[in-house]
C-alpha cells in the first residue's frame, strides 16, 4: 500500500511537472525581469532621457495642468524618482466614472509633453507574469492560479516520492546516465526547496480572492 502510493506520487510528480513545465518558466523569467521594470521601459524609450528633475519640477507639472485640464475633477502628479526621470501628469474630467482619466508625460525639466515611443516592454513583463499579458485578465490570472497550484503539488509530491531526498542531496555519481541527471535534479531541488514553496504558496494567496469561492 505505501509504495503504492509513492508510486503514484512519482506518477503525479512526473506529469504535474511536464504539462506546466514550459508555462511555469515563462511566469518565473517574467516575474523576475518585472524586477526591473522601470529600468527596461526607461531603455526602450530614449525620448525620456533629456529629462531633468530640479526644484521646480512640481510646479511645472501643476502650471502644465492649469492650462491643459482647468475644469477637471481631480488631478494627479507623479513626480520623477530615482528609478524613472519623468513627470506622470493625468486628470479626470468633471462628471467621469472612468477608472482612469487622460495623462500625459512631462518633461522633469521644462514642463513640455513628451512623445516616446509605444514599446510598452515592462509592463508587459509585468503583466505576463500575473495574467498572461494579452489575455482576458480573469482568464489569464485563473490559468496562473491553476498552474501554481500544480506547481504546489509537484513540489509536495516530489517530496513524498523522493524519502530520501536530503540525504540524496550529497550524492552525485558523474557520467551515469539518467542517474547523474537524477542526482543533480535532487540537489537543485533541495537547494531551491525554500525559495519554490514560498513564492508558490505567496503566489496563492495572492490569487486567494479570485480562486475561492
């Protein structure tokens, strides 16, 4: 009955990790370069760099919305950081029940529109990673969710199927075939353990809101 069971934990483990394998991947590599969002969109738009932020940036940005939107509801200023050299200007007109109004990018240093180009690279890094940039939000996020519950349960089963597992993680036999490959996923494992568990369960629960009920 035991091995029975861990067998069909190997059988879990082996499938749960080839159907989702390449999806997985591509949700990690994105999450990690969305890391570096600010710094990737900054690249692709070079019409940006001549932006300087001074002292009186802030006012530039509020003259600019005097003359642009003097009747609207509310406006919003975002001013430059150390991560982007740019002034986010927008406001919602009077009476709107949009989301989100119209914005503008400002020159840090004169207070003029900026125009750069519509690469748009990090936010889809950004949203790739949480909802499949390109989808339907609600679908792309409840196939993420999905994926990273499977992940959960190759991680656990994995466990299960391997008993030896951490004493395994001091064995490697070279130029043994599907053994070495065996081994060295074995150590990958116990050495990544920690990190696969957390983002996988902090990923669910991010995700707790639209996934149950």
């Amino acid at each position: 009955m035991k091995q029975g069971f861990r067998q069909s934990m190997a059988w879990l483990h082996t499938w749960s990790g080839l159907i989702l394998c390449w999806l997985l991947f591509a949700i990690f590599l994105t999450g990690t370069a969305s890391y570096f969002r600010q710094e990737i969109q900054l690249w692709m738009e070079p019409e940006t760099h001549v932006s300087r932020p001074d002292t009186q940036t802030a006012q530039r940005a509020y003259d600019w919305l005097q003359q642009r939107a003097p009747g609207a509801q509310s406006w919003t200023i975002t001013l430059p950081g150390p991560r982007d050299p740019v002034v986010q200007a927008s406001w919602r007109e009077a009476g709107s029940t949009a989301r989100r109004g119209p914005s503008e990018i400002l020159d840090a240093g004169t207070g003029q529109v900026l125009s750069p180009r519509d690469s748009n690279a990090g936010n889809f890094l950004y949203r790739f990673h949480f909802e499949l940039y390109g989808m339907d939000r609600i679908t792309g996020r409840w196939i993420i969710g999905v994926a990273t519950l499977v992940m959960l349960i190759g991680i656990v089963s994995g466990v299960i199927t391997h008993r030896r597992i951490f004493k395994d993680f001091f064995t490697l036999r070279p130029r043994k075939g599907q053994r070495s490959w065996l081994d060295g996923h074995n150590a990958a494992a116990v050495l990544a353990l920690p990190f696969h568990l957390m983002i996988t369960y902090s990923g669910l629960m991010l995700l707790m809101t639209l996934l149950m009920p």
